[in-house]
C-alpha cells in the first residue's frame, strides 16, 4: 500500500479564499501521517471529548499497524481550529459483515472474481471504533474542507471507494450532502450501550427478565463453587502480554466478523499515553491466564474494547458471563454511568439489558459507471441481511412475516435450475477436460447469487432454504440426460420426500397471509 510522502502532504495544504459573495472566511487544510504533527491543543479543541482521542490515535501510530495506513486532517478557519477527522487506508473486502450460508458463497466467489469484492479504500472514521468528526468552525464549509482533503487522498493514492464509517444517527444532518456527491447511505453493525443506574450488581440483576436473572445464577453458582477465579485489574500487562494476546487472537479466529486485528505493540503503546484511562482485566485458574479484557475508561464513562478468552475452558466455567459479571461490578463501585461494550454477539448483550445504537456506513465508488451497481450491492451485504437477530430487530414491531407468492416461488425454481446447470457445466467440464464449460458453470452460479438475493429479500430465510431444495429434484433430472448417471430407486423415493417438505412449508407459508 502506498503512501503519501512529506513533499507530497505538503503539496495538500488548501487556502480557500474568502468567496465572492463576501460571506466567505479563509481555510487552511492540512493533511499529515501521524497525529504527533498536530498541536494537541489544537486537535482537542475541535475533536470530539471521546476517548478514543488524540492520545490512542498516538498509540495507534506507534504500533506499527500492518492491516492500516492512518491519515489526519485539521481545518484551520483564520488561523483558528474549526475542523478535524482522521481516515485511514485499507484494502477492504464487502461481505466482511457478511455471516451464515451467504458467507460461504462470498468466499467461493471472492476466490474466483477476487476484484468483485476487494477495493482499496479510504474510510473517514476511526479502524477500531465509531467514526467521528470535530467541527466547530462555519459547518458547512468546514465539512466542504475536510472532505476536499479525502478527495485529495484518494486522488494521490488511487483509491476506488470512499467510506465515512459507523457514524452514529447524531452525524446524520451533518453528513446529509454526502447523498448529493453521490454516497449511499447503509445500516453497519449497531453499538451496544448500557446506563448504570444501579447501587449493586443484585440490583442490576433485579432489573433483567425472569429467565435472564435465572440463568445467570445459576452460572454463577455452579462456577463460583466449582473453582476459584482470580481477577487482577491493572493499566499495564507486563509479563501477562504474550498470554494475553495469544487469548486475543484466540477470539479473533472464532469471531464471525473481523474487522481490525491489533498488534501486541498496541496494548503496550495504549499504557504508555493513557495510563489512567488503561484498564486491563485478567482473570486467572491455578495461576493460568483463561482471560482477559482491554477497556478503557474517563469519569463516569466506559469502553468496554477487546477481550481474549481460553476457549479450551471458557464455556465450562461461563467465562464471558463471569468477566461480565466483574466488569459491571467494577462499574457499579466507580460510579460509572455508561458502559458501551461494542458490536457484534448481540444476543447475550440483549439478555444483558443493552441497547442498540443503529450506525451508518456511507459509501461511495469514485467510479460513475459503477457506483450505482456498488450501491445495489451493498444493500444485499447489509449486516442484517445475514445477521438472524439484527434481521428480527430491524422489523418494526407487529410486523406480519413476509408471505409466500407464486412470484417468488417461480424465481427459487429458476435459482435451483440455474444451480443445477452450473454444477453439470462444471461437472462436465472437469470430465471432458475443458475450462470453457467450467467458467460458464461458474459464471451461472454467480448470476444465481444475485437472483438469491432477490428471493431473501422477499421471503423468510428458513422458507427460502427449504423451498430451495427443489434443486434436489432438478440435479438428479440433469445428470440423468447430461452425465448419464444412475438415480436409484431408494434416491427417488428420498427425493419424493423432500418435495412433499417443500409441500408442506409452501402451505404452512401461505398461511401467513390470513
């Protein structure tokens, strides 16, 4: 990945004159690699009071990011601060949001059309968490320049794709013009936040459902009289590093979406510029590390950042529940009032009394021939999309299930004789020996991806995939006459059974109209 030289950053310092009008002010952008190169004083005067500030974007340069290339822009209004964003570069892959069965298509295609999903990109916003932007100076011309120093990144470091990232509803009257240059506008993965307004952690318990409150004690009983874990809360991980990343990394190969993945450099860097907003928890058994957790916290505020767990015990002794348990009574006793504890794994964090922040993704190809189709794209490759429980909660309260039409059903009987032809091109291609047939029985099935998603926008999950199992029925049909293979009589009868499945959840479908 390039990057801008000093010569180069040096030729992105903007002077906007005053404008014709005589309603103009004079601005002056500057672009640099590190944020060292920024006055502090400067950069908090206009960034949001967050902590995910000045001091961790300084851990952050100096943890030799691989996966990143960090850029920061502060706008200068007659010599005052009025602006200020940071962005980075990455070479980003669409379906990362994507989970479940569609995963698994993405993966096939993106090893085949790798350039169909992959984009170098530049993304207004933060690599590790929410994106936000400082402007205190006259708004929209304060905007105008900082997204003219995007533009001037982008240009320099041909860039395809143009992102502000996970900006919450709050950025929604300042990032509105976006929709006029061409962004479009997609639901991310929502933040989880919790008010604490709780004397002890039995109270916060009284204050979740019957079933929850059940199960939690009954965790926490069998743990607490099975074994003794240890916890030590401390703002540097000394000689605990190694065992605490290796629990890291345990947790991002599990992890269903990954976004970032951050070096061991980091968590000694973050100890050294904020040692008193650094919270690192580890727990221990028989003086083994089994985990751990990265947080960091100012006043009232805390952010729960990363965890690590030992997955060879962390579901016998409920550690996610019993480092949970910890963290909020750490939280009660400081007198803490907000803990936001990130996305992803919404279910356990919904039992936990957590709600969701809905977060905005806006994109843009810089391409106008294909930012249209990105925009058609993007909108399948929605998290709840894929996501079970962010599907079930995007849908307005009392809404009736999405009922079966003989519309729909025509297009899954398409979607399983298009499936069906590639997999016999293909077949027949690897026999035969030709790459011709190969690459058509391929090129169907990616036109069949974009018929499925079609058919899950309008039909539920569980119903589209049994009725899509018609293609059963069409395979053998197709291998008899275009392979010459063999369908046993035990085969077909398995195969009648199937159908009449299908029978029945077209029927039980139907019903949801009445």
């Amino acid at each position: 990945m390039s990057l801008l030289t000093n010569e180069e950053i040096k030729d992105n310092t903007q002077t906007q004159h005053p404008s014709e009008n005589g309603a103009g002010f004079r601005f002056e952008t500057k672009i640099v690699r590190r944020i060292e190169e920024i006055p502090a004083s400067d950069w908090e005067s206009v960034y949001p009071p967050v902590l995910e500030g000045y001091h961790f974007f300084k851990a952050l340069d100096d943890s030799n990011l691989q996966q990143f290339s960090l850029y920061y822009i502060i706008v200068y209004q007659e010599g005052k601060p009025a602006g200020a964003a940071s962005c980075f570069l990455m070479d980003y892959s669409l379906d990362t949001t994507v989970q479940g069965p569609l995963k698994t298509f993405t993966i096939f295609l993106k090893k085949n059309f790798p350039a169909l999903f992959n984009f170098k990109s530049l993304m207004c916003g933060l690599p590790t968490g929410q994106g936000r932007l400082g402007i205190v100076g006259e708004p929209i011309r304060t905007f105008e320049a900082i997204y003219k120093a995007l533009e001037d990144i982008a240009e320099k470091e041909k860039v395809a794709i143009i992102v502000f990232k996970e900006f919450d509803s709050s950025y929604r009257d300042a990032l509105t013009g976006l929709t006029q240059k061409g962004f479009h506008r997609f639901d991310s993965f929502p933040n989880t936040e919790q008010e604490i307004r709780f004397e002890s952690f039995d109270s916060y318990l009284k204050s979740l459902s019957y079933a929850t409150r059940y199960d939690l004690k009954r965790k926490f009983k069998k743990v607490d009289g099975q074994v003794p874990i240890d916890l030590e809360i401390t703002d540097r991980l000394g000689g605990a590093l190694e065992e605490a990343y290796d629990l890291y990394r345990q947790m991002l190969l599990r992890h269903k979406t990954i976004f970032e993945v951050l070096p061991k450099e980091f968590f000694i860097r973050i100890s050294e510029e904020m040692p008193k907003e650094t919270k690192f928890f580890l727990w221990r058994i028989r003086g083994k590390l089994v985990a751990f957790a990265f947080c960091l916290t100012s006043k009232d505020y805390f952010l729960d950042c990363h965890t690590g767990l030992d997955y060879s015990v962390a579901y016998q002794y409920h550690l996610y529940f019993i480092r949970f348990r910890d963290i909020m009574g750490w939280c009660i006793k400081n007198g803490i009032r907000t803990y936001e504890m990130g996305c992803t794994n919404y279910d356990p964090k919904k039992r936990l009394g957590f709600e969701f922040i809905p977060l905005d993704i806006y994109v843009k190809h810089r391409d106008r021939h294909i930012n249209p189709l990105l925009k058609v794209f993007c909108r399948f490759l929605e998290p709840k999309r894929s996501d079970p429980f962010l599907k079930e909660l995007s849908k307005p309260k009392n809404q009736p299930r999405k009922a079966f039409s003989w519309g729909v059903f025509f297009m899954i009987i398409l979607s399983g004789a298009i499936n069906g032809v590639a997999q016999v091109l293909m077949k027949k291609g690897l026999l035969v020996g030709s790459s011709e047939l190969v690459w058509a029985g391929i090129i169907l099935y990616t036109s069949d991806f974009f018929l499925w998603m079609l058919i899950l926008s309008r039909l539920d999950l569980v119903i589209a995939i049994v009725l899509a199992s018609t293609s059963y029925l069409v395979l053998p049909i197709l291998s008899i006459y275009f392979l010459h293979e063999k369908v046993s009589l035990i085969r077909w009868v398995g195969i009648a059974l199937i159908m009449l499945g299908v029978y029945f959840v077209s029927r039980s479908s139907g019903e949801n109209k009445k």
